[in-house]
C-alpha cells in the first residue's frame, strides 16, 4: 500500500461518467485526508447523452464540456496523460508523461476507462 505523509493515494483512471462521479464522492468524503487523482487524456469530459440535443442544435459544444482541472476545486487531483499500464500487484499505474512514462504508485484505483 503506497502512504505518503499519512494520506493514502486513490487513483482514477477515466475521466468520462463513471470515473466523474467516483472522483466526486471520493473527493468528498476523503479528499481532506488522502490524496484523490483522477487520470484522464483528455482535458476535458464530454457529456455523451446531450450529443442528441447538440445535433439538433438545441445545445452547443460548450454547454455539454466541462473542463476535468474544475474537480481540482472538489479535492482531486486532475493528470492529463494516457494511462499506459497497470500493475495490480505493485499497485503501480504507468502513465504518458511527456516523452518518458511517469508511474504512480497507489493504494486503490478505480478503472473508468470506457468501452474502447
Ligand atoms: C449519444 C449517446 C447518448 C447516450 N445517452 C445515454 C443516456 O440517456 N443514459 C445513459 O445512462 N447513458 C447514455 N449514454 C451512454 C453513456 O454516455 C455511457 O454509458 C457513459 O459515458 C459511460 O461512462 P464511462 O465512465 O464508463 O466511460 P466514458 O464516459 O467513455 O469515459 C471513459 C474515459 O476514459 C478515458 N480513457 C480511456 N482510455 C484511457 C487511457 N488509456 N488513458 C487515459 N484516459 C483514457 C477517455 O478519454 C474517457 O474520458 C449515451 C451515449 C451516447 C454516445
């Protein structure tokens, strides 16, 4: 189990629906105490139900994007990189950081990364 200064490490990884609400309540209930981050590639979290009103133009791009770096504001760390790996037994997560693979070590992770 990763422990850093007392504060265990709870990873991410899925910024869509699913890894939203988990960073949320996470944040929530533990981020005052432990560290939160959420892992995603993109920048923002599109939200998929509302493409129907985009289409018909009752909505516009920037009504259904909200920016992942909000969370920061809910006690979650936001990383923007690709999740490259996971190694269950090191409780370790490698991620795209730059040119080189960062990896980071956590206690728990929660896997959101969607259907792909
Ligand atoms: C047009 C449309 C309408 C829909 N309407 C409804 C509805 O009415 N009701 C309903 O319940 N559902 C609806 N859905 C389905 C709903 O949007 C999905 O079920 C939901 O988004 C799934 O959430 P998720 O978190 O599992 O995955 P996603 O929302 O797909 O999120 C996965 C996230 O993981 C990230 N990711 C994936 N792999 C990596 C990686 N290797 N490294 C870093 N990041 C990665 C992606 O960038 C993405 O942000 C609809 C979908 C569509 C397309």
């Amino acid at each position: 189990m990763y422990v850093s200064n007392g504060r265990k490490q709870i990873v991410i990884l899925g910024g869509g629906s699913g890894g939203i609400v988990a960073a949320t309540k996470l944040g929530r209930e533990l981020g005052s105490k432990h560290d939160v981050t959420l892992v995603d590639r993109r920048e923002d979290h599109i939200y998929m139900p509302a493409f129907l009103f985009l289409m018909v133009g009752q909505r516009k791009p920037g009504d259904i994007t909200r920016k992942l770096k909000r969370l920061e504001k809910r006690n979650v760390k936001f990383i923007q990189a690709d999740v490259l790996g996971i190694d269950p037994d090191r409780q370790e997560v490698t991620l795209s950081a730059g040119k080189s693979p960062m990896i980071t070590s956590s206690c728990r992770s929660v896997c959101r990364p969607g259907r792909k």
